[in-house]
C-alpha cells in the first residue's frame, strides 16, 4: 500500500510539472517577440537617426517588459508593454517604465512585426498618430529595424 501511495503521488507530481511546463511553453509560443534584437536602423519623424547613435544598442523583450541598452549596458529606455497578436501587424502599447528618455508612464502605441530575423517597430509617442506602416511618416513618430541577436 505504501508503494502505491508513494507511486501514485509521484506520478501526480509529474503529471502536475508536465501540464505547468505545458502551458509555459504555450504562454512563450504565444508572444513570439521575446529575446535580444541588434538595432539596424532607424527613424525619427521621417529622419534617419544617425548610425553612431545606434550602432551597438540592443532590445531585449520579455513576457511584459522591453529594454532599450546601449554598447555599455547603459539602459536608455524601459517600457512595459501589451501586445495584440490578434491584429497583423501586431499592435503594441509601451508605458514607459525607466530609462533617461521620457517621463515614467508615457505611453507610446505603435505596430509590431517580426518576419524571419528581421523585428520591425514603429510607433507614436506624445500624441502623434498611430502608424499603420513601418514608416516614421510624420509628428511624434519613431521606426526601428532590428535583426534577431545569435546566440554565442
């Protein structure tokens, strides 16, 4: 009797770790942004902004948050983030949470679209409007592109 009480119990514990690692995994699969981007490009109000400015800056997305670093680790921008996968391209809106740029709890909305190695971000701040394509077209808008980091 002992042996299957202690049997019993552990299999239940492994049933119980399979359907935790199960839905861990479908919470992943469902945000398919998260890791480390190397900024390529990008735009601010319709202007290129300078390479030297992003040469080296790195985007980290996790489950909620997405942090800006510069060459030194130094963070530039911090938001916590909510994004629709129900929309093509994805709809994303940031609240700024830390970081030098912007006041905390600024909030930023924007599109967000990743094909291949290729991560693409364009939004509005401050009032600006909303963009509806990867271009930073007008007032209060920005665009980044941004190619998945390898992994050593």
């Amino acid at each position: 009797m002992r042996m299957t009480t202690t049997l019993g119990t552990g299999l239940l514990l492994l049933v119980a770790g399979v359907t935790v690692w199960g839905q861990d995994e479908k919470k992943e699969a469902a945000n398919p942004l998260l890791g480390e981007y190397i900024m390529v490009s990008g735009e601010d109000n319709g202007e290129p902004v300078p390479e030297e400015r992003i040469r080296g800056n790195i985007l980290r997305i996790t489950a909620d948050t997405i942090t800006a670093v510069d060459k030194k680790d130094q963070e530039i921008y911090v938001a916590k983030y909510k994004l629709d996968t129900t929309k093509t391209p994805y709809a994303i809106t940031m609240t700024i949470a830390g970081g030098p740029r912007g006041e905390a709890g600024d909030k930023a909305v924007g599109i967000v679209e990743l094909k291949g190695d290729t991560l693409q971000l364009a939004y509005a701040y401050d009032g600006g409007e909303v963009p509806k394509d990867f271009k930073s077209n007008g007032k209060k808008q920005l665009k980044f592109t941004l190619t998945t980091k390898k992994k050593d």
